[in-house]
C-alpha cells in the first residue's frame, strides 16, 4: 500500500491534530476530484508497518488522531495500520468516497467520512452535501461540526 504524502491537519477531524495519509490507488475517479495524483497505485512510496509505527511515535506528544485519506481498497493492510493506532491510543478516521465501508473496518475507526466527491453538492462544510462525517460509535452524523467552522 503506497501513500502519496502524510501531513499533520487541524480542520479534517474537528476538534483533533490528525496524522494525515494519503493512499494511492484510489479506484473512484470522481469528476473534479482534487488528487488525481491518488489514482495510480504506484505513486507514492510504500507505507509499512514500521513506517508508520516510527511516525506514531515521533508525533505520540502532538497529534491524536490518525487519518487515512481512502485505502479501503487495501482493507487488511489498512486495518493493521488502524489496529496499530488504536494500540497506541489514537484515534481513528477514514474519509472515504464510498457509501459504506466493512464491518472489520468500521471496527477500528472512531470516525467515517462517506460520499464520494460531487463539485455542485459541495463538501462537508456545504449544507447540500452528499458527503456525511459519522460518529461510528453512535452512528451520529456531525456535519454541524463543519458548517459551524464555516460560519465562524
Ligand atoms: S474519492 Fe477522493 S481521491 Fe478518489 S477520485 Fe474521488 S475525490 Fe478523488
């Protein structure tokens, strides 16, 4: 499983400095999408266990909360990786063009991000969006979370 870059964000998870990780291979092609660069399989380098584990380390006193930016196409290497961060208490987030994703994986994240990118719907900061940001616990979605930034 290739990721194109990994970044430290403030505004994807409300309320939470996320490890941010971009994975490649993303098979939606949305219309107007912003990271075409995702596409390919084989942009980007590999991200491997200990990869990761280095960088959970490094940002234990910083972040809380790890972010994959799709890979459910990968849905046992990214449920590792999701395992890893819960084991190292934090927590979890997927954004994800889909409508849904698995059980096993839902098993591991504290946050979902569904929809695919639609440009005339807008994002989770639109009130007409298709895209929903989920508690997964309770099932709760808190787009409220994000149009709340906006009018701030
Ligand atoms: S899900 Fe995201 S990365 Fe994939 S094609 Fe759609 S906008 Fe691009």
């Amino acid at each position: 499983m290739n990721y194109h870059n990994f970044q430290v964000v403030l505004q994807e998870v409300p309320g939470e400095v996320s490890l941010c990780f971009s994975i490649s291979g993303c098979p939606l092609r949305c219309e107007g999408c912003h990271s075409p660069f995702l596409w390919k399989i084989e942009n980007g380098n590999s991200l491997s266990e200990e990869r990761f584990i280095q960088i959970l380390i490094q940002y234990k006193r910083l972040a809380t909360c790890v972010l994959f930016m799709g890979g459910e196409w990968y849905e046992n290497e990214l449920i590792k990786l999701l395992k890893l961060a819960n084991k190292n208490a934090y927590k979890t987030c997927l954004y994800t063009g889909e409508e849904q994703v698995s059980a096993d994986i839902l098993d591991e994240l504290t946050w979902l991000k569904t929809g695919a990118w639609k440009q005339h719907l807008g994002g989770l900061n639109s009130p007409e969006t298709n895209q929903k940001f989920i508690d997964v616990k309770t099932n709760q979605i808190l787009n409220n979370l994000f149009t709340k930034t906006k009018t701030l």
